[in-house]
C-alpha cells in the first residue's frame, strides 16, 4: 500500500452537466484530506500533501476504530448548528476532540488490494460498506439528477455540486473531464503578491492576486472587500512578514487607483469570490475575500478556466475508450439508478445541532 496518492482533481465547468453517465454528488466546504490507515497507523494528507494528522483527534480515532487497512479520500468538515458546513470554522479547528466529521467519497485502497483500477460505482459501493454506522464519518451519497441537486445547492446557497463519470478510474493527480465541479459562484484559490495602502483608517485597502502560468505567477485581480475589520491588522501583519522589494508578477499590475504598493513572497493563498472574467483574463471587478488556505502551496494554484457543457461532450465522445486488462471501462454499460426518487432533499431532515445527512 502507498504512502501517498496525489488526489484526483475536477475540471471546472460553466454549467451542471446533464448525462446519466455520471453520477453528482455535494461538493462540501471542506478541507481534502486523503488518510491511511495500516494497523493502528494513521496518516492524514492534504491536497498538497501537507501532514494533518494531528489536527483532528476525532477523525484520528474514527479511522483507527475501522478494522481493515486501506487508503480513504474525502473532506474534512465542520458543520455548524444549523447543520451546514462552517468553513470559518473549520480554519479554526485545531487538536480540538470533536466537532469535525469525515465526509468521505473515494476508497482508493482495501486490505491490500488497489482498487483505483475499478469504476467509481465499485469504488463508492465498497466506501459506503466500510464507514456505514461508523462514528466520526458523513459518506458522501450520489444522486442521478445533477440539474436538481444543483438548484438544490443553490437555494440553499452552498458550494456547488461535483459530476463524476460512473466507470471512471481513480487517476492520481489528473484533471480531466471525468469529474467535473460546477460552484454556484464564481470562487477560486489565488495566491496573493502584495497589498494596497489605504488613505483611510483600514489596515489596507485591497490585496492583489495571481495565479501560476508555465511557472511564473501572473497579476489577475485585487480584492477590496470581504474582509472582517478586526481581522485586517492579523492580515497585515502576515503581509509584513512576507514583504519584498520587487513584485513576484511576471505581468504588471493595473487599476491600482494611484495607491501605494507593497509587494509579498508568494507564499500565501487565499479563496477569492468574483464577478467575471474580462476578455484579456482578468478579474472585472474587485474580489471578495472569503478567507485563506492554509492546506494548499502557493506553486499549485494556477488559473482554472470554466468548460462549457458542448465542450465536455464533445471531448468525451473523442475519447478513446480506456482498457484495464480484458475489461473496456469507459464503454462499460451502468444499469444502477442509484437514489433515483428516494429523497426530495439531498440533505434529508435535520434538527437543532445535526449535521447535515443524505437519504
């Protein structure tokens, strides 16, 4: 069994995708964490690859009370008492002995058998047998009709939803058009390169950010708003720490509105909201602040672009068809209807402090 995978990352896309090809699931406001469990070891990564063990004691003890080696990907996740996921909150945790729960997608590995060669319906049916009852541990379920769950993640006005092709393979650090993530706005990690004075009391007036092209990190947007007042001088502070003489962009950068520039290391990465992109690839209007990343390296941010659904089709109907020994996966007809009409409601009933559960 290895002792690390890179995760499978998602193509973003404009629009939910509508193909019974795949399967949609809830794309949660988490932090992603692939673990591994061999004996009573654990070992809890970040998408970067960061070690997060030791963060959370509950899924610690959560994965060490499973009986079977195997390697789990999925989302770390704080829900708060309306049940919905607290991604504040979750930036916050640290050692702390509850109130974090595992929500879980992928198995990736079982008692010593690579299961990254089977399809995803294999993958999740065997996931689903392994945590079902068990404390600590939210399975991610699959719905059929990706249109609704997305208006479902809409009215509720949470993150977005994820399509995954339903014979797809579990391909370590690819992105490709076999899962798919649609938000419900227009969010992006950035990484940030130096900071705007403010000619008012503020600590500053806005935060400018990029994202890598080919290795070198290009000017996108700033940032203006979104930003908690008694949080901005801890911001600040972070920023000084990091400040440089010259700018880290390889571009130059525009509609400053004649404010004092300060320049930073890129090292730190932050979730920006935003209207829309303008024709040259830049942020229209200032971005929202939503908060920073501390699981992710700055050299692995690079701008995504959204598909168009005709452009994921059509991709897919060009695609050779992949081949694992005598079996030919992609042309492998599914006949499942997985939860096809069981809940109304994606999220199923809660109260009080209940998190946040599937039908």
């Amino acid at each position: 069994m290895p002792d690390k995978i890179e995760p499978m990352l998602c193509t973003l896309t404009r629009e939910p995708v509508n193909d019974p090809g795949y399967l949609y699931e809830i794309k949660w406001d988490g932090y992603r964490i692939i673990s591994y469990k061999t004996g009573k070891n654990i070992t809890m990564q970040s998408r970067s690859g960061l070690d997060y063990t030791a963060k959370y004691p509950p899924v610690q003890r959560a994965l060490r009370k499973l009986s079977i080696d195997c390697i789990i990907d999925g989302e770390v996740v704080v829900f708060n008492e309306e049940g919905m996921p607290d991604f504040d909150a979750l930036q916050r945790f640290n050692g702390q002995e509850s109130g974090i729960t595992y929500v879980v997608f992928d198995l990736l590995w079982l008692d010593g058998e690579n299961l990254m060669e089977k399809p995803l319906t294999d993958r999740k049916a065997a996931l689903k047998k392994l945590v079902d009852g068990k404390e600590g541990f939210l399975f991610s379920e699959s719905f059929d009709d990706g249109l609704a769950l997305y208006q479902e993640m809409l009215d509720r006005n949470l993150e977005g939803i994820v399509a995954k092709k339903r014979d797809s393979l579990y391909e370590p650090g690819a992105r490709n058009y076999h899962w798919l993530k649609t938000p419900t706005m227009k969010r992006q990690e950035f990484v940030i390169g130096g900071w705007a004075e403010s000619d008012k009391s503020r600590a500053f007036r806005s935060l400018l950010f990029g994202a890598y092209n080919n290795g070198e990190l290009e000017w996108i947007g700033r940032s203006g708003g979104g930003y908690k007042e008694a949080e901005m001088p801890g911001i600040l502070k972070k920023l000084k720490a990091l400040e440089t003489g010259e700018s880290p962009f390889v571009n130059k950068v525009l509609d400053t509105k004649g404010a004092v520039i300060h320049w930073v290391k890129p090292q730190l990465v932050a979730n920006f909201s935003f209207a829309t992109w303008t024709k040259s690839g830049r942020i229209r209007k200032p971005a929202t602040f939503l908060g920073f990343r501390k699981d992710k390296k700055a050299k692995d941010v690079v701008r995504e672009i959204a598909r168009k659904t005709d452009e994921v089709a059509r991709v897919l109907s060009e695609a050779p068809a992949k081949v694992t020994g005598k079996k030919t996966v992609r042309k492998k007809k599914i006949t499942e209807n997985r939860n096809s009409g069981e809940s109304a409601d994606p999220y199923g009933k809660h109260t009080g402090k209940k998190r946040i559960t599937t039908s």
